[in-house]
C-alpha cells in the first residue's frame, strides 16, 4: 500500500514538472477545434507561450537562472528547426506573421517546454546524478549529438554509434531521486529512453493537433514513425547535460547534485 502512494506521489510531481509542456498542448488543442479571429493559430501559440513563460516567472515557478536554460533551448531548438524544415524533414503549412524561414517562432517552446520540466522535476525532486562521467566527456558528446541532427544529411549518420557509446559511457550512471523523503534512483539510460518515449507520445499528439507535419502526414495524419524516440532520446541527453552543467557551475559540485565518477 506504501508503495502505491508513494508511486501517487511521484505522479503528481511528475505532472506538476509537465506544467509547462501541458500548458502548451492545451493552446495547441484549444487553437485546433476553435478558432481565434483577427489572429493567425501558430501566432496565438506564439503568444500564449510568451504569457505562460511570464506568469511561471511572476508566480515563481521558474526563477531567472532557469529562464535563461530554458531561452537557451528555445534557440537551439529554433535554430534546428530552419535547418530541418529547410531540407524538407517536416514543415509548418499555416500561416503566420512571427515566421523565420517557414518556422513560427512558437516551435523554439517546443524544445524549451524539454528544458522546462527537466528543471521543474530537478527542485520538486530533489534530482542527483550519481557517477556522472567527466564534464571533458559529456561535453564533447552532446556537441556531437547536436551537430549529427545537421550532418547526417550530408554525410554517413552517426545516431547508432553515438547511442551505443552512450550506453558505455553511462552505463554506471544512475539518477537519484526523492518522493517524501524516501531516496530512489533509476539508470540514467532507462530514464532516458522513457522520457524520449513519452515526448514521442506526445509528438503524436501535437502532429494530429496540426503544430507541425511530416511529408507523410500532409494528406491524413498517421503515427510518428518509432524511430523518432531515438532522437528525443538524444535530445534528452543534451538537455539534461547541459542543465546539469549550469547548475554544477552555478553552485560548484556540493551543491549542484552532479557527482563524477
């Protein structure tokens, strides 16, 4: 029975973590089914995405420091998707005036929303990483993960061979993590996977909801091919070391639950 409610517990911070994410999967069903006047759908995202971020920052749910990760990702992520919509890997069909190179500028939450809760779920908590590999590791991987999400169109794609050293490289990584006041901790690789699985549910969602598509779906929508966990998963990576990072540098290593093997 213990079990049960901590498991409970665990789910509801989970789900508090996601406010964010939520947030914007709500505007995106919301603008879908109903529709907006004197405004275009990808610009009233746009706007509802800049309305939440200030009210998590008003009512303290985020604080400056994380705010700043959190428009590092939206960034990186736009700057991903010009690049991906420019070779054709998925577009964005409706109109908008906040539109960079065929790209609403909404699409950047969609990466910071990742941000969002992996620094949401690290304070409600209480994340540790335990035999974390050396920053002189984990940096020069997930510069390559990134790059690879360019280069594979042009060159051989390394994503298998970059998975598997990542199986080695945190193989003895695990994430701790406390439901109260009890201390867990999961592989950091399982952890990985099942936050890419669960984006990739929810990536099914926003294309059946219309916020992107891929070049099969344009005339009926059908499944995300599976394949795409693998690169959420990736892209968890990078999200999660780099948050790591930031707060290691932010309050040195006896504070910033990052521990190196």
């Amino acid at each position: 029975m213990e079990y049960i409610k901590q498991l409970t517990r665990f789910g509801i911070q989970q789900a508090l973590s996601c406010i964010f994410p939520v947030a914007v999967f709500c505007t995106l069903a919301l603008s879908k089914f109903i529709h907006i006047p004197f405004v275009s759908r990808y610009d009233f995202i746009l706007f509802i995405c800049i309305s939440i971020q200030w009210l998590m920052l008003h009512f303290e749910l985020e604080s400056i420091d994380e705010l700043k990760v959190i428009c590092m990702f939206h960034i990186l992520g736009l700057v991903l998707e010009i690049f991906k919509v420019y070779m054709g890997s998925w577009m964005y069909p409706e109109e908008s005036i906040f539109k960079v190179w065929g790209v609403p500028l909404y699409s950047g939450f969609m990466y910071a929303s990742v941000a969002s809760y992996i620094c949401q779920a690290w304070k409600r908590l209480d994340l540790r990483f335990i035999d974390w590999p050396s920053n002189f590791v984990t940096y020069p991987i997930a510069g390559l993960i990134y790059m690879n999400f360019f280069t594979h169109h042009f060159f051989l794609d390394l994503r298998w061979i970059i998975i598997l050293v990542l199986f080695i490289l945190f193989g003895k990584s695990k994430i701790g993590f406390k439901v109260n006041r009890h201390n867990y901790s999961m592989q950091a690789i399982v952890s990985f996977l099942l936050i890419g699985f669960f984006i990739w549910l929810a990536e099914n969602i926003a294309t059946f909801l219309g916020a992107w598509k891929y070049p099969e779906q344009m005339e009926t929508w059908q499944i995300v091919h599976i394949g795409k966990i693998s690169s959420w998963f990736l892209l968890v990576i990078i999200s999660i070391i780099i948050v790591a990072n930031l707060k290691h540098f932010k309050y040195g290593p006896n504070k910033s639950s990052l521990s190196n093997s």
